[in-house]
C-alpha cells in the first residue's frame, strides 16, 4: 500500500478522459441510471464540457508522463465552435440554440489560461484569450464605478470574474483585472444576491466561482471592503456544508432533496485556498478535511450501481458499451454525504429539447452523473495540490502534511496510517508547517537526525527553524479520534443524519442514521421520490475500515515534481 497521494487520484481520472470522449471529440454530460446505463450527449457538450475536459487533460500531464490521448480531438471540437467575434457558440441545434453564453465562456477562459501557462510555446491560447477579453468587455456596459454584461448575474457572468483577474496577471494586462473589479462591484454594490449575514440561494458552483473571482481581484487590488464581504459570504457557504466537504449543489434548495456537486466543491476549494494563502491560514483546515475525504471520495472507483445488462447496442448520441470503464474516474455529480449518488431525481422537463420525438431521450431517466463533475474533479485535485508546500521569503511552508514534490524539498506523509511526515529539503531554508486544529501543538515532535528541533508557534504553523540541504526533518503528530454527528438538509424541509468517524483529518467511517427517511418530494418532479441517505446507498464511499488502526507496512509513492507552471493561486503580477 503507498502513502496516500492526489497524484495516484489525479491518474485515475486519465481513464475516463480516454474512455468517455469519442472520436469527433465529443464529451457526453448525461449518465442515466436507465438499464442498461447510459451516456447521453446533451447542450453543455458544446462548449462547457470539451472545455473543462481539455482544461483537465492539460493540468494532468505532468503527473501522468504523457498527454492524454484524447486531447487534441477535444480540441479541434471545442474550437470549432469559435465564430468571428472570438467567443465560442453552442451551435443552432435540436438540444441547443445558437448562443455565446457566458458561464460557457468563463469554462472556455479557464482552460484559455492554463493552456497557455501550461504550454506558453502554443500561441493560440493567448491570441484566443486576448481576444475573448476584447469582446466581453465591448459587450459589458460601464456605469460609475462598476460594469455587468447584460444583467448583473452569477452564473451568467459572476463566473468570468476569476478567469479575467487571472487573464490580467497572464497576460500582463491590467485592464482584464479593473474589467473584474467593475463587475465584482455591479454584484457586491449593487444587486441583491446576498443578505447582510451573507446568505444566498441557487446554484452554489456559480456563487462560489463568482466569490472566488471577486476574492481574488480584492486581494489583488489590497480592497479589504470586498475581502471581507466575500469572506462572510463563504462563512455562509460553510454554514450550510459539513467539515467533510459535502458542500450542497443547491443554496436553500426547496423541497427535501441536498446532494453535493464536485462542481461546488471545485469552486469552495478555490475560495478556501485563496483565503487560506491571502488572508487567514485557518482556512487551511477547511482545505485540508474536504479534499481527504469528500474530494477523493467522490471519484468514481467502483460503479457496479451502473446497470450494463441487457446488452443494447450505442446509437448516434448514446453510448451503453463498457459503460462502468467510461465512467471509472470520473466524479459523483449527486453524492450524498456517505454515497456517490444521493437521490433518484430525473432531468428537468424544461423546453431545452425541441422535438417531441428528441424527449424521450432525455426525460424520464434516473440522473446518475452530470460530466461537468469530471473535469470540475480533475481541477480541484490540481487546485489542492499545487498549493500543498509553497515556498516564499527563504521560508518553506507545507501547507497540507500530504506528499509532494517541489523544487525545494520532497514531503512523505504517512497520514491517515500513521502520524507521521518526512520533509526531505533540497536547498537551505526555514520550514513551518501545519497541523489540525485538534492536535495539541505540544505533542507534535520533530527531529533531524535523530536530534530534537524546537518549533516555535508561527500563526497556524509550527516553525522548525532554518535547516540545511540535505536536511530530512522527521515529524511526528498524534491523529486523534473522535466522532461527530451531523445532519445535512434544506431549511424547512427533511434532513438526514450522519456519524462520521473521524482519525485526525480523515474520515475513516461514515454511518447514516437508520432512520433517516428513504423517500423525499422533489420541486422538480412534483412527488416524492426515492434518496439514498441510508447504508444500501448506491457507490458507498468511506469503505476505509484498514485504515482506522495505525499501519507501518505503507510506503512512499512515486512523486511528479510540481513546476509550478500552472499557477492560479499566487496571484503575482
Ligand atoms: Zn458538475
């Protein structure tokens, strides 16, 4: 067994990037629980998941050795959806109608902008970026002191915050990043989205994306104002979500249904991080316990709830074939806080779908997986891992005791099977680190050599002092255990109980309540329908009984050393 590492998570998701993108480049964002399963191509195939999914495959090249096989298809489609303006349209269709919509092109400036940190050689990243930011801006409209494009919303166009603060520092280019104070204003000052405790309803992956954005540019334009509206605004978020990072897909969702979308968890990992390196370092642990538990486990690992009996052939737009490899890898898009699937809800009846004779295609079937969750997975992995150790001012700091490699030192943690870390230092430097809150700071030892190194209290790190090239600074920690009881649900409606115990930051069990209920009413089907909050869930995650004892037969895994080419976190001009 190797010591646990999101780089072993990141190569798994390889093959569902290879399996479920076909020959013409096409993504599939439906996964229906029908019999047999199906993957089903649907609107967002246009341009949000080719995006998402090529935006993954760039980010997981260097810890995989290789391209993903399935990129440059994804490309060629996804660009060929790109009209003279420089945005990119969904195409007129049956399923869609012609239209640059905006949450699509925020996906698109996302990937725009790792491509190009990624593989600065390839022009046409930025000469696609520059001009996309060209466009938006011609099509927003400036009042006083803030701008929105067409209407001051969220999804629709909160979403482009982030990307554009971080198209500014790429391209070096600041008025990408006063276009994104503008907009960040026009939904702070001047909408009503959120209440004065912080509140806020609707889709949580579009506010928490938008908070993310307006973090961002705040911290980068020093606007503590803004830092610490959104700061209260995510205290809310974490209000409503649980430690083991079961972040609801809808704020204040009304009727009985709460599942969680890795898509929002994506995105609260993205305000945490920001918070945790701009502002607050105790946003760390917020960090440290949604990607150790809910993160990983939402991955797609054993889908034998996906039905591929009887045998039917794949038809234009649906595949059946060797469904559960396609989706192996891939991440929950309706988990439950214990399960990869939380209810039996089916698609929306919305007018999406032009002919009578396309609905039967799309309606009446259990949701199983949404796809945008698959990319949305790749990206939160990377997005933890490329902050777990940072290095600043001659100072080391290892953010998360979870392995990785950098240019200045190489981290071997043991945790969850043992308290215990290596940090082996590849140049002289000083080197703090952080523990969880619920670890006593003097039961924490390290020592270099076998000799005892004093750590001084250093804000939420422990400080280790200056050490040497060479140097290996063995740290040893207490995990403690202990059991907490929680219950998710919307204000209002039913809720569902949970005992989650915990061994330091893990989660090492998970037991629902049995009484919890096993049907629930659902706003979009109008009845009740079944969920899945109790022990027979579909795709049970924290099947991790091995790993409650302490265990000394785990050893290291082999590490990618991080380039720290692709950066959305320093925010450095
Ligand atoms: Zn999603």
């Amino acid at each position: 067994m190797h010591t646990f590492n999101l780089e072993q998570y990141m190569r798994f998701s390889a093959s569902h990037l290879e399996s479920l993108v076909d020959e013409r480049g096409r993504t599939y964002f439906d996964i229906f629980r029908t019999t047999p399963a199906e993957a089903v191509f649907d609107w967002p195939d246009y341009v949000d998941l080719p995006a998402r999914y090529l935006e993954a495959s760039i980010l997981l090249q260097p810890v995989l050795g290789r391209p993903v096989t399935t990129a440059p298809a994804l490309r060629r489609w996804l660009f060929s959806h790109f009209e003279q303006d420089g945005l990119c349209y969904r195409p007129e269709t049956l399923i869609a109608s012609h239209w640059a919509e905006l949450f699509d092109q925020a996906r698109l400036m996302y990937l725009l902008i790792t491509g190009m940190m990624a593989h600065p050689e390839d022009g046409e990243f930025r000469t696609r970026l520059e001009k996309m930011c060209r466009t938006l801006k011609a099509k927003a409209t400036f009042e006083k002191d803030y701008a929105y494009i067409e209407k001051i919303g969220i999804y629709f166009g909160g979403t482009l915050i982030r990307p554009l603060v971080q198209a500014g520092l790429a391209l070096k280019d600041p008025q990408w990043i006063e276009f994104a104070g503008a907009m960040s204003r026009g939904i702070i000052d001047h909408s009503d989205h959120y209440g004065p405790d912080g509140s806020f309803s609707g889709h949580h992956h579009g506010h928490l994306g938008t908070l993310a954005g307006i973090l961002a540019y705040a911290v980068l334009a020093g606007d503590t104002r803004l830092r610490d509206r959104v700061r209260a605004i995510f205290d809310w978020s974490r209000s409503i979500s649980t430690a083991s990072g079961f972040i609801p897909e809808v704020a204040n969702r009304s009727d009985d249904l709460i599942v969680c979308e890795t898509c929002t968890l994506m995105d609260y990992l993205d305000v945490a991080l920001l918070l945790a390196r701009h502002v607050d370092g105790r946003y760390w642990d917020v960090v440290e316990k949604a990607t150790r538990n809910q993160l990983v486990e939402a991955q797609i690992n054993n889908p034998d709830w996906l039905a591929e009996e009887p045998r039917r052939p794949d038809e234009e737009d649906i595949i059946r074939s060797d469904i559960r490899r396609r989706v192996t890898g891939a991440f929950a898009g309706w988990a439950a806080p214990h399960a990869q699937l939380g209810v039996a809800e089916e698609q929306q009846r919305d007018t999406w779908v032009k002919t009578p004779a396309l609905q039967p295609r799309y309606w009446g079937k259990i949701r199983a997986l949404q796809n945008c969750c698959a990319g949305a997975g790749v990206r939160a992995l990377h997005q933890v891992w490329s902050n777990l150790a940072t290095f600043a001012d001659g100072t080391l700091s290892v953010n998360l005791l979870m392995d990785k490699a950098i240019p200045e030192a190489v981290i071997t943690s043991f945790i969850p099977f043992e308290g215990r870390v290596k940090i082996q230092l590849r140049r002289d430097c000083a080197v703090r680190f952080r523990v969880a809150p619920e670890v006593p700071a003097r039961d924490v030892r390290a020592t270099v050599a076998g000799r005892p190194v004093a750590l001084t209290p250093d804000g939420v790190f422990l400080n280790a002092g200056k050490l040497a090239k060479g140097d290996i600074l063995e740290i040893t920690l207490p995990l403690p255990a202990r059991t907490e009881t929680f219950t998710v649900g919307n204000p209002g409606f039913q809720s569902y109980k949970f005992e989650a115990d915990w061994k330091g930051d893990t989660v090492v069990a998970m037991r629902p309540d049995p009484a919890n209920p096993t049907t629930g009413y659902s706003f979009v089907m109008k009845t009740k329908i079944p969920v899945y909050f109790g022990a027979d869930a579909p795709g049970l995650m924290y099947q991790r009984a091995d790993w409650r004892a302490d265990r000394h037969d785990v050893t290291p895994a082999a590490l990618t050393e991080d380039s720290r080419a692709v950066d959305w976190f320093s925010l450095k001009k």
